[in-house]
C-alpha cells in the first residue's frame, strides 16, 4: 500500500477544532478596523518577483534565500508573496488609489518563506496587514498604533509591550550609516558570521541581531537619535506625546530598526516573552518612500502586519477555546416519519432562529449510537424527535452539558424555550 501524502514541511492544515480561534481573531481584527474605516483590498497570492527585488532588495535574505520563485508556462518569473505590503502598493498604483488621495486599507492571508520551521515560524503563515496611504503626519502613525492596542483589548490579550524607535529620514540614515560602519569595522572580530555578511549590505541590521554574545557591543553602538533633524525629532515627540496623552505605556527601543531604505521615521513592534525566540507579534512604521520605489510619484504611508500564527499561540494559552459558542443542538431522529420530518423541523428552526448551531443526524442508527455521536459532537443539547413524539406534538430536550434532566417540549412551543434557554 502507498504511503499517503504528507503537508510539506513547514506548511501546517489547519484543523476544525482550532478553526474557532481562528475565526475569533479574524472577526475581531475584522471589526475594530470596520470601526475605523479601513477597507478591506484582495490581492493575489503569485506576483511578479520583480516586486519584491524592487521593495525588499535584491540583497536581502528574503529575496536571496527565502522567496518561492518559479517560471511559468510564459517564461516570466514569479513569486508567492513572502509579504503584503509591496502587493498592496502595487494593487494601489494600479487602480489608482494613492496619488492625491487617502486610503486606509487591510488585508489578510497567507505569505510564504523558505525558512527554518520552528514554533510559532512556519514556510507557509498568516498575517493581517493594515497601510494608510497619503497622510504624513504623526497622527496616522498614533492612529495605528491604538488600533493594535484596541485589538489586543478585544482579544483579550495582556502583556504585550510596545516598543518604538525613529529611523528619521533616508538622508539622515545615510549620514548614521556612515559612522556605523566604521564603529562595526573597528569591531570587526567581534562580528558574528551573520554581522559580518551585513556590514556592508544592511548595517542596521545588525543592531536587531538575535545573538546574546553581540548584546554588549550593540548596545555600545552609536545612535541615531543623534543624527536625527528638528522635523523628525518633531514627528517622533508628537507621536510620544500623543501615547502619553491616551495613556498607553511604550518603551523606546533605539535598536528597533528596519533595513530597508524606503522606511523611515517612526517604527514599532508589539513583543511578548511568553513565545520564546519568536517574541515579535505586530510590527510596523513609516515607509515613505516604497511608493516611489515602485514608479508612483511621492506618497507618504506607513502600516503594520501582525503574525495570525503568533496571536493564535497567545490565544491557547489562555481559557477562550472553552468559551467560544459551538454546537447548540444535535437533533436525534428515530422512526422513519420521524427521520423525514426531522429535516423539516431542522429547516424551520434555523430560520426561527438564525444564529443556531444545529446538527442533525444522518445515516441512520439506532438510538443509543446516535446518541453517542450526539454527544461527541459537544452539542449543549440533544433534540428528540421519535414517531411517538412526532404523533404528540412534541419533541424531548436533554442537556448533554452540566446538569438536567430531559423533558418533552411541544413543537410549537419549542422557539420560545429554545431562545430562553440559547
């Protein structure tokens, strides 16, 4: 007998008894940002690659190692998203969403890395991303940052901590870039093989490196704050001012950074220690200059993307999975007239009531077995319907959760008991 086809490594099924949380979250998500007027966009999962060697960088470690990359029937190379931002600002460029205009904009679904699989780290992952186009002030940037704390208050999430930093501006970073390779160069030996590779590529990279035995020379690195000019100074005080002003609580972290040139000014990250090495569930900032990057004219943006795998392991480790709603009824048919007319009931029910979860049973068998896939199915309660009980008018009602006895329920009776008690 052949051996049965397995998942490819690094890309997980997701599977009916973890589908609620799921759900959860991307209702929740779904409805905090509806509160603030972001629209919802779709885009592909396949683009050309060219997107990303132009918006990540061809030097990257995402476009060097870690892209799905293939040749279609056509010839033409394409790639499977690794993110959204770059599809987004496609898609806004064009069908003419960005030049002149605001937009506020998400999406979901999933990305694709070739990377190492660990928990909470996956080849094929989810992210929910949110980018505002054409304000360049630091209000956009607050706004954003409160819908992340709006959405971990309803998930239900605590002890994230928010971390924030500025990169100032392109022209400013590059005057840093500067004396930070030549503090790195004189600490050459002390440069893991990571460090070393991104010396000359990425150098701010290597402030974010992972690795303890680096913490003390990072931490001994210049800054940029002092490079920074009065209008991003500006920016980034207003911003500070702004969460102190609403109360949320932030740590300036002056080694969060981005490597890429189109970021600039305010970035941020959502961490948490409960998720070992993969500590990082939101991140975000301001990147300026993608737009441009990728043939528009100048449009101010800046946006976040959270990790769906990351908040769902937040998510078990709390109590919601038991208090999510599932089934409400499993309805047990014995009889052959019982059996047609169940369905019919079923029907009638579900339109009475139309947020009831109702199972009913098919494929026959006795009582007793269907019963046992009743309760397996963790309905509150089994609805009995029998030729007896049909030729009465009524139907039996037991819980099959916590305490209580079955009682007979007329038919006509059985919306009123069934909304009192739902």
């Amino acid at each position: 007998m052949a051996k049965h086809i397995q998942a490819i490594r690094g890309m997980k099924d997701i599977l009916p008894q973890q589908t609620p949380l799921w759900q959860f979250l991307e209702d929740s998500v779904r409805a905090v940002l509806s509160r603030y007027g972001y629209a919802e966009i779709r885009m592909p999962i396949l683009e050309l690659t060219e997107l990303f060697k132009r918006s990540i960088g061809e030097v990257t470690d995402i476009v060097e190692k870690e892209m799905y990359t293939f040749e279609d029937r056509n010839g033409d190379s394409l790639t499977l998203r690794p993110e959204g931002t770059a599809g987004c600002v496609r898609a806004g460029l064009e069908n003419g969403l960005l030049f002149n205009q605001v937009q506020r904009l998400w999406y979901q679904g999933p990305m694709f890395r070739h990377e190492r699989p660990q928990k909470g780290r996956y080849r094929q992952f989810h992210q929910i991303g949110v980018e505002s186009f054409g304000l360049a002030g630091p209000d956009v940037d607050l706004e954003l940052i409160l819908i992340t704390a709006r959405i971990w208050k309803a998930l239900g999430l605590q002890d994230l901590q928010l971390q924030l930093n500025t990169l100032g501006t392109a022209a400013e970073r590059s005057q840093y870039r500067k004396e930070l390779m030549s503090y790195f160069h004189d600490c050459y030996d002390s440069l893991d093989e990571d460090s070393r590779r991104r010396l000359e590529s990425n150098p701010l990279r290597i402030l974010d490196t992972k690795n303890p035995e680096m913490a003390e020379l990072v931490a001994a690195a210049p800054s940029l704050m002092g490079h920074l000019g009065d209008e991003s100074r500006e920016h980034f005080e207003q911003l500070c001012a702004g969460l102190d002003a609403v109360g949320q609580a932030y740590l300036v972290n002056p080694r969060l950074v981005r490597g890429l040139d189109y970021y600039a000014r305010t970035v941020f990250e959502w961490v948490t220690d409960q998720l070992g090495a993969q500590g990082t569930v939101c991140a975000g900032g301001r990147y300026d200059g993608l737009v441009e990057q990728l043939g528009g004219k100048p449009v101010p943006a800046v946006g976040f993307a959270m990790g769906l795998e990351r908040l769902i392991a937040l998510l078990e480790q709390t109590d919601l999975a038991q208090r999510l709603p599932g089934i409400d009824l499993y309805l047990v048919t014995v009889g052959e007239q019982a059996q047609r007319e169940g369905l019919l009931l079923a029907e009638r029910l579900r339109d009475a009531m139309p947020g009831l979860r109702l199972i009913s049973h098919c494929g026959g068998g006795s009582f007793k077995s269907q019963f046992k896939k009743a309760d397996k199915s963790n309905a509150r309660y089994a609805l009995i319907l029998g030729d007896d009980e049909l030729a009465r008018g009524e139907t039996g009602l037991k819980p099959l959760r916590g305490e209580g006895t079955q009682q007979q329920v007329k038919i006509s009776e059985l919306v009123d008991l069934l909304n009192a008690r739902l």
